[in-house]
C-alpha cells in the first residue's frame, strides 16, 4: 500500500497580508480587563464581571477586532463571564450573527482554594519558587485546583479535539491569559515554563494554526488598535 504524500512546505508560506482559506485556524483572544475589585486578588476561576469603564473607553478595540476575525469563523469561549461577554462584546461592535459556543476547556486555571485570595497574602500559600512572569510555579496544584501543567494538557487536548472536528474551519477562541499561554505552550511543543514567559495582554489576539498534523503559531500578542474610530 503506497505511502500518503508528503505536504510540501513551500505550499504553506505565506506571502501575502491575508490569511489563505481553508486551514484549521485558532484565533485565540483574551477577555478584557476585569471590574477594579477583582483586580486586586487572585480571581482564577471566580466568575468575575468586566469592568465597565473600560468597555465605553475601549470600543475602538472592539471594532478593530471585529474587523480583524473572520465573518464565517464558528466562536467557541471560555464559560467565564469576562471572556463570554468580550465575545459579545466584539460581536455586536462587527454586527456578527453567529451563536457563542460555550466550552469548559478553554477556562482559565483553577486556583481551586485559593480563588479570591488578596495579591499580597497570596505569596505565603505557596510551596514552590514562583516563576518571574506567573503567579504559581507550573507544577504547583493549588487545593481542588490546578496546576498550569493541568492546563496544558486539558487546552492541549481541547486544540486537537477541535483540530479534528473542524478541520478547515477558523475558530475563534475566547479565553485567559494563563490558557493562551498553554495553547502555545502546546503547539510550539515548549515548556510550561518557558511558555509562561509570553505576554498575554488584555483584548490581543494570537493565532495558531494546525496544519498537516503540525502546529504553526502566526502571532502572539496582537494588540488592537484602541485609538481608531469608535463609530
């Protein structure tokens, strides 16, 4: 029995501005910024609103990323609240018509016990040198919570069930800073550690892209702009 062909690389650069149709595409976005309150402990999972303000001060963001995403990607997020309503958010500001798919997989970690717990008492709970850019060493497990190794796998395993299910399709992924860190940690096949070290900002946008059986990673970290036009 011959063996399938090759893909030939060269077939996958890419040449131009715009992204070619028909690949398996992640646009992995993260919520925007939370309520004060929330911001100043360890919400983890804690179903946390966004903050107000910054939704009337940040719709050019919003517009620009409607702009950005595709029209005819399925949208699929997190079950928290502050990346269901980033969503719709986006949405309403693109005038997009297309059902938010909720998926457990793409939440943030669970810090389990420790949800809610202040940021300057946080510290005295840990067993383990914290790593320079997260909260919590990648194989510290939190009471009833996770490790950010946890995470790797459960995002790891969501981005290839997906993969498989819609192959071809574009999906935008509405999720965390701590689980789009892991789905490159995933893709690019990299340390958790290692992966902890990208920065992950309020509304950017990074996207990956499953191709062959291989991970390709576009962009990490692409910002909208939030000064354009609001109307």
């Amino acid at each position: 029995m011959p063996h399938p062909a090759k893909p030939d690389p060269q077939e996958h650069f890419l040449d131009g501005p715009e992204l070619p149709r028909g690949v398996t595409r992640f646009w992995l976005v993260r919520h925007a910024i939370v309520e004060h309150t929330a911001r100043q402990t360890m919400y983890g999972t804690l179903d946390v609103p966004l903050c107000p303000d910054h939704l009337t001060s940040q719709k050019a963001a919003y517009r620009a990323l409607a702009r950005r995403l595709p029209r005819d990607a399925a949208w699929l997020s997190s079950p928290l609240q502050r990346a269901r309503k980033t969503g719709l958010t986006i949405q309403k500001a693109g005038n997009f018509s297309i059902p938010l798919e909720i998926e457990p997989a793409f939440a943030e970690q669970s810090i389990g016990q420790w949800n809610g717990t202040p940021h300057d008492t946080f510290p005295s709970l840990l067993k383990k040198p914290v790593p320079p850019f997260w909260s919590i060493a990648a194989d510290e497990r939190p009471p009833e919570g996770e490790s950010m190794q946890d995470v790797r796998q459960r995002i790891g395993r969501a981005l290839e069930q997906f993969a498989q299910e819609r192959a071809g399709q574009d999906m935008v992924v509405l999720s965390h800073g701590g689980a789009i860190r892991m789905a490159l940690s995933h893709c690019l096949d990299i340390p958790v550690d290692t992966a902890l070290r990208f920065c992950i900002q309020n509304l950017s946008l990074s996207i990956v892209e499953h191709i062959a059986g291989h991970w390709r990673v576009v962009t990490v970290n692409e910002l909208p702009d939030f000064h354009g036009p609001t109307e």
